[in-house]
C-alpha cells in the first residue's frame, strides 16, 4: 500500500527530527531476516537508545538531504534498514553485533560527523567502547596516580608507626628510677 504525499511528508518530518538529534547513522540491508530475529534486533536497539526504521530510500534521502547525514545518500539503495543514535556507537554496536549472530544482515555502510563510513569503517566505529566505559576508563587513569601516592604514603606511616615504638620503649628502660 503506498502512501500519500501527506503520509510521506509525516514520515519525512519524522526522519528528519531522529537526523537532527542523531550523532549516527547506520544503514544494513535486512534481506532474508525473520520477523522475530528483526523484532529481537528492534529489542536491543530500543534498550540502547538506537531508532531503527525500514524505510523507502527516496524518502530517506529526502529526509537527510541538508544534513550531516548527506554524506551518505549514495548508498541508500536496496531494502535497508536505518540505525539512528545520539550515541556516537550506540548504533553501530547494535547492529555489528547482530550482524555477527545472523548472516543475512548484511552493514552497507554509515555517516558518523558528516563522513560516509563504509562496512568496515562501522565495524571499527562498533569496536569503540561505550561513552560510560571511556569514562570509566578515564577516571581509572586519573585516579591510579592518587591511589598510589596514598598507598606509598600508608606504607610509609606504617613503617614509621613500626619504628616508633622500639625507639620509644628504649629510652624509657635507660633512664634511671
């Protein structure tokens, strides 16, 4: 059932405003997949914050036309799915790791920051660790420094609280009563 030029100007709007709050874009063809395994991959998507719509491509392009996303119209050909995120890997990792466990998807490519990325280039973008773990990561880094300079500081007051008390006992025994 095709739609009306109102129906396609809601889904462009719609497309539109994901491309605008979107870091990334992620687009696989879908050819040969079950409703259920696209239904686990909807799953996963929406619970890491990734919009993925099956959509018409020219309506696509219209809707990414005078985005960062423009980079990316020329690979928009064939049944593809769309992988919207305002997370920078959120939905690269989605789709990468679906594609590991079902073969028929197939990544045909993606724009992060304005540039086209090919298949491997989304591969590479999925191997980056989250924002949370870079994060963690970061502060690990920051705080190794610190943690280490009050250990060696605790070892220190140990070793000082140690001596202490045999220096402290001997002059008592040598004074006279």
């Amino acid at each position: 059932m095709s739609l009306n030029r109102s129906e396609k100007q809601v889904v462009i709007d719609e497309v539109s405003a994901l491309a605008a709050k979107a870091q990334t874009l992620v687009m696989a063809e879908y050819r040969g997949i079950t409703v259920a395994a696209l239904t686990q991959l909807r799953v996963a998507a929406r619970s890491q914050g990734v919009s993925l719509s099956v959509l018409k491509n020219t309506l696509a392009r219209r809707a990414v036309a005078g985005t960062g996303f423009e980079a990316g119209i020329d690979q928009m050909t064939g049944p593809l799915i769309y992988g919207f995120s305002e997370d920078a890997v959120a939905a690269a990792k989605v789709v990468a790791d679906f594609a590991k466990t079902n073969d028929k998807m197939v990544i045909r490519g993606g724009v992060y920051a304005g540039k086209s990325l090919d298949a491997n280039g989304v591969k590479q973008l999925a191997s980056i660790p989250s924002k949370e773990v870079l994060l963690a990561q970061l502060l690990g880094l920051m705080q190794s420094p610190i943690s280490r300079t009050a250990r060696v500081l605790a070892a220190l007051a140990k070793q000082r609280g140690a001596a202490q008390p045999a220096e402290a006992e001997a002059p008592a025994e040598a004074q006279p009563a």
